[in-house]
C-alpha cells in the first residue's frame, strides 16, 4: 500500500471515529463535572430579574427541597441498597447538578453544594447542549461560557449564547417528564408521550405554550426585556413551570405558585351534567355527568399518578335542602369514598399488589385518566324517596388532590400536614370559587376563538 494510501485510510478512520463519537455522545454521568462548574441562580438574577423571579418558589427550584419527594427518596435509598439499585436514580432528575458532580450519593443530602440543592436550576437548564432522547434525564452538558436558548439574536456581553431549537420543543421537557423504571422499564410517568400523541402536538401547542407563557392553555405573547441590559421583545418566555402542585408549594410557603396552580387545574376540565329538575316518588332517578379535559395538553392527571387522585362529587338535594344522593365525599380520615371513580394509576408489585412506591412497579393493574380533548361519562342513579319535594337540585365539583391523606400521613405521621382539595371544576359553574373569568368558562372561549393556538413569534 502506498504511504499517501495509508495516510488517507488513517484519516478516513479518524474521521469516521471522530463522527461516531459525536454522534453518540453519552449522557452526562456521575463525576464528569463540578458543581462550582454552574452558576448560583442568584448571579443570573442580576440580569434576568423576571426569569429569578418567576422560578424561584417553582417546584423546579424545590425539586430537591420538597419534603414530599425527600421522603419518598430515602425510602428509596434503603430499597436501593438492598437491591442494589443505582443509588442516584431519583436524583438524576431532582438534582441534576448534585448527580454530575458526584454529590449524591450520599442520599441524605449531607454532600451537595448549595447550587445542587436549587435542583432544577437556571445554569443546569441552559448548560444542556444536547440530549440523548426522551426519558430518565439524558441530557449533555457543557457548563461554561454559553448559555444555550432558543433566540438566535441574544447577545449579552457576560455570557456567550447560543440557539438550539431543542429549547422551543416539548422533547427538552421530555427529558424529565417521562419516567421509566430503572431496571425492568415500565412507564412510570409518560407526560410527554401523552402530549406527543394528542392534537397539540400536531398543532404545535408544545409545553412550553402552557407552562412558560401567560396562555395556561395555549401561547400568549408576554412583552418585555429577557434580560435588564437587553433589548424590548415582543415576547419573553416565563419560567414559573406551575402544574398542579397546590400542596408543596402550600406547606412550603410558595404561595405565588400555589395560586396559579389552582389556577391550571381550572382551566384544565369541564363539566356537563344531565339531571332532571323534578321527580316522582320511587322514581329510580338517572343523573349522567360528562367529564372532558378541555385544557391540559396531556392526560389529567399527569405526572406521578400513582399518588395524585381525581374525582368527582355528586350531591342531589331536595327543595327544603335534603340529600337525596350524595357520592364522593371525604370521610374523617381523609379517604374517598370507596364507591367512588378515582381518576390515576394504580401500579402493582412483583406480588401483584398495589403500590405507590415507584421502584417497586412491575406492572401497571389500572390507567383511567381522561386524555387530552377526551371525555368520560358517569352515570349514577338514586331511588326518590316518598317524602321528597320537587324540584330537585344537583350539583356536582371535579376535585384534585396531589397525593391520599393517607399515604402523606404514612409518611410524616397522622395529619402532619393536610392535602389540600381542590376544585377543578363545578356544576352549576356559578358556584365555583375562583376568581370569575378564571375558570372553565374562560378556557372554552378562549379555546374557541382559536387565540389559544397562536404560535411562537420572534
Ligand atoms: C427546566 C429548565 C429551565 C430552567 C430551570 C430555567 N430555564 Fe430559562 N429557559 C428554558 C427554556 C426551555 C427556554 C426557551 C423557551 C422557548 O423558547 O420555548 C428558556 C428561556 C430563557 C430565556 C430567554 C427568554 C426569552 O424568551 O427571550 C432566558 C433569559 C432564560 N431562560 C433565563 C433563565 C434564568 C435566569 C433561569 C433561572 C432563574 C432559568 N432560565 C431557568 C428552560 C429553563
Ligand atoms: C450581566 C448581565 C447578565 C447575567 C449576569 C446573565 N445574563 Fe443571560 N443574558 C444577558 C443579556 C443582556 C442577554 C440578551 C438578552 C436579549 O437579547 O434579549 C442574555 C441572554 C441569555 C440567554 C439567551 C436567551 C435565548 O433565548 O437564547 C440565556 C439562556 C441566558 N442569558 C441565561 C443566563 C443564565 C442561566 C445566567 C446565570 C448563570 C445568565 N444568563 C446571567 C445578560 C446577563
Ligand atoms: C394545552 C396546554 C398544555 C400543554 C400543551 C401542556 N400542559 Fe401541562 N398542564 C396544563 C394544565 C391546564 C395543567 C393543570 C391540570 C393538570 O394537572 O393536568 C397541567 C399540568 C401539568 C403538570 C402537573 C400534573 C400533576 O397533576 O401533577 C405537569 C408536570 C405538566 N403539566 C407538564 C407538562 C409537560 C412536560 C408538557 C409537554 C410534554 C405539558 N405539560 C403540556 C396545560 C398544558
Ligand atoms: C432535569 C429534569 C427536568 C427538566 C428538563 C424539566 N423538568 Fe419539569 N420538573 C422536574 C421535576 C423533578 C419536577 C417535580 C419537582 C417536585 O415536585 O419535587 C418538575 C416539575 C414541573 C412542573 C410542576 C408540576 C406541578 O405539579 O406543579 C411543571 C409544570 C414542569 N415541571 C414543566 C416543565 C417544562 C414545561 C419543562 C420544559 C421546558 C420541564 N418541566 C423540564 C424535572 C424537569
Ligand atoms: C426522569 C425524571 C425523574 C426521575 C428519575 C424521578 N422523578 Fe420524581 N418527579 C419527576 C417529575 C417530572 C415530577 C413532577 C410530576 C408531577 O408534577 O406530577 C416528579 C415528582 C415526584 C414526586 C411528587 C412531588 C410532589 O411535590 O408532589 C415525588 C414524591 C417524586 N417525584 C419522587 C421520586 C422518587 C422517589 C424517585 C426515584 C425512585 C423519582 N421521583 C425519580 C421526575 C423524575
């Protein structure tokens, strides 16, 4: 072989090395990074004061100081060492920065630097060059000098920047918002596939419409500065990242992000009700109620749903106030009345029982969320008993509780703190207690004007 032949083959060979070890670049791991590597959210404050402000208090920047989530953590860890699960699971998604700079383990927190404890952070979030998919946090990361955004015209004299179109789209969300078992793969949490296959998706509606603009149910353009030395935008995106957490953010004083989490959940469902005004005595009496999600881009609930629960109250009552029919309701230790449809999954263990325990899924026993733009109907019916007087009221409330009084109180001892229900959705809607022109009524006009649906402007 000639030694200009040679010469080319080595490159050729260097080159196609070179290509496939970008191309399959690895997930950050555990060690690869320090944590002084990321900046404390509180320097980026200097600049982007709405962006601090709007974050902090989310449930983004309590992922890892969420008593909730610790707690279920350290169960974890005592599982983990017994089975010899990979200690840092949890943790890859709650603390990531914690993860890439080998803090955690140890599990009790006792190592992390006070940048790992803002768990899902300004610097993490813009240090994510690439990911390597959807699911169990896959993400590349390159601290440094550039901060990665989706605005190709940034310029900040403090900081490089750079576009990547990754940020405008729900698959950077995925990264997290999909959870798999790590061992036997079940789907544990799947908000982005849900998302994925709805219409939103096909219409564009991506996370980011919802949960990072004003829209609640879709894009609405937000004017102002991205940064305070920085130019007028027509639109800047906000980072509050409010779902439906109104207990955390209660018990942990974040009160700003629990009402606009009430907030999410009414917009989010509607209700129909069939029922008639009056009856005869003995009159087997037919009430059918119409759920449909009208506002979430995923399936409600979403997210950990092993724990959070959904569930609709009926009340029948006679003219002089008596209860005729009443389903739904809570009893004194804070459970749902077992005749009751609860709206979650219910995952099962190696023995086929139920568990909310996420590492100890093996398969999943039942799924009956409502999809996004779907329905389920509930039919209930009551005998009229002889002495009741026409006509005849119902009422009915969607509620949602983030996780059972009784797991919380399994975990931190009776009634430490008490989940917080909340009403999603009522029937007659006059009696809702939001604020009016918050409520269902609000998200149908504004879903049937289409203005929900505008996309992204530069
Ligand atoms: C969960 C990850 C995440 C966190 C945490 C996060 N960001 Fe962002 N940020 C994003 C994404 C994604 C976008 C782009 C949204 C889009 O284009 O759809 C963005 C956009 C921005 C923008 C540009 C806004 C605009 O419209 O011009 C700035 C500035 C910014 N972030 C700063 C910050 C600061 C400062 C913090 C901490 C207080 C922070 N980010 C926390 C993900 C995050
Ligand atoms: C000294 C001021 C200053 C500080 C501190 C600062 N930035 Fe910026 N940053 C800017 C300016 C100015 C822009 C450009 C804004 C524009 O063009 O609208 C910018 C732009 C950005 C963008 C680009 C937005 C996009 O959509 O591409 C991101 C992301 C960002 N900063 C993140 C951060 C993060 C994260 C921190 C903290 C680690 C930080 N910045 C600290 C001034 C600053
Ligand atoms: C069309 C608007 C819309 C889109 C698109 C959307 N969401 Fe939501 N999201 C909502 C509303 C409304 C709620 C409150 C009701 C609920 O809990 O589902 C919510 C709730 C949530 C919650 C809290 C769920 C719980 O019960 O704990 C998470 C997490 C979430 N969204 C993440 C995402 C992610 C990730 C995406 C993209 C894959 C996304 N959302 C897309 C509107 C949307
Ligand atoms: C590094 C992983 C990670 C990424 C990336 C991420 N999230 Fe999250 N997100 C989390 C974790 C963890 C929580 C839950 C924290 C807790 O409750 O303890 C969360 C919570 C949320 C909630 C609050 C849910 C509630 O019940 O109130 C919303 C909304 C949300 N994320 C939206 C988004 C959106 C939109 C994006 C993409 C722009 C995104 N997230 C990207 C990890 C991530
Ligand atoms: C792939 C990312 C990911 C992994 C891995 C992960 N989580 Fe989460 N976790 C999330 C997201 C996203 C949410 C928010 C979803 C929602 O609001 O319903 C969340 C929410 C939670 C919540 C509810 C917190 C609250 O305030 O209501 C608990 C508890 C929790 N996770 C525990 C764990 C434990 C324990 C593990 C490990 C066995 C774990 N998570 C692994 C992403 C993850």
């Amino acid at each position: 072989m000639k030694r200009s032949g040679l010469l080319s083959l080595i490159i050729t060979a260097l080159f196609t090395g070179l290509i496939l070890f970008i191309g399959a670049a690895e997930p950050s791991g555990p060690g690869d990074f320090r944590s002084d590597q990321f900046l404390k959210s509180g320097i980026c404050s200097n600049c982007h004061g709405s962006s601090f402000g709007e974050w902090d208090g989310s449930m983004h920047s309590n992922a890892d100081s969420d008593f909730f989530y610790q707690a279920t953590l350290q169960e974890y860890g005592v599982a983990a060492e017994a089975q010899g699960l990979s200690p840092e699971f949890c943790s890859r998604c709650h603390t990531p920065v914690g993860v890439v700079s080998a803090e955690i383990p140890p599990l009790n927190g006792s190592h992390l630097s006070e940048v790992s404890k803002e768990g899902v952070q300004c610097d993490f979030c813009h240090s994510v060059a690439e990911s390597e998919g959807i699911g169990n946090a896959p993400f590349v990361l390159e601290p440094g000098d550039i901060k990665w955004g989706n605005r190709s015209d940034a310029e900040s004299s403090s900081h490089e920047t750079e576009a990547h179109e990754f940020y405008n789209d729900s698959a950077y969300c995925g990264m997290c918002h999909n959870i798999y078992h790590p061992v036997n793969n079940l789907t544990l949490g799947a908000t982005y596939t849900e998302w994925e296959e709805s219409s939103y998706a096909e219409e564009g509606v991506n996370c980011q419409a919802c949960h990072m603009t004003p829209g609640i149910v879709g894009f609405e353009e937000n004017p102002g500065k991205a940064a305070s030395t920085g130019p007028e935008r027509e639109h800047v995106y906000t980072h509050h990242f409010v779902g439906a957490n109104a207990f955390v953010t209660d018990v942990m004083g974040e009160s700003r992000h629990e009402k606009r989490a009430i907030e999410y959940l009414q917009h989010a469902a509607e209700l129909e009700v069939t029922a008639p005004d009056s009856a005869e005595p003995e009159e087997n009496v037919k009430v059918e109620v119409k759920i449909t999600n009208v506002g979430a881009g995923h399936r409600i609930p979403t997210g950990v749903t092993e724990d959070r629960e959904m569930w609709l109250e009926l009340t029948v009552n006679d003219s002089e106030g008596r209860i005729l029919y009443h389903s739904g309701a809570l009893d004194s230790e804070g459970k749902i009345d077992p005749e009751t449809t609860v709206y979650h999954t219910v995952f099962a263990d190696s023995e086929g029982k139920p568990t909310v325990k996420l590492w100890e899924a093996e398969s999943i026993l039942s799924d009956n969320r409502i999809g996004p733009k779907e329905s389920v109907i509930e039919n209930l019916s009551f005998i009229m008993p002889e002495n009741a007087s026409n006509p005849i009221n119902t009422k009915a409330v969607l509620h949602y509780r983030s996780a059972p009084q009784k797991h919380i109180d399994e975990l931190f001892g009776e009634r430490a703190y008490t989940v917080p229900v909340i009403e999603m959705a009522t029937y007659p809607e006059e009696e809702k207690t939001s604020t009016p022109g918050f409520g269902t009524i609000g998200a149908i006009i504004a879903l049937s004007l289409g203005i929900a649906f505008r996309r992204r402007k530069r």
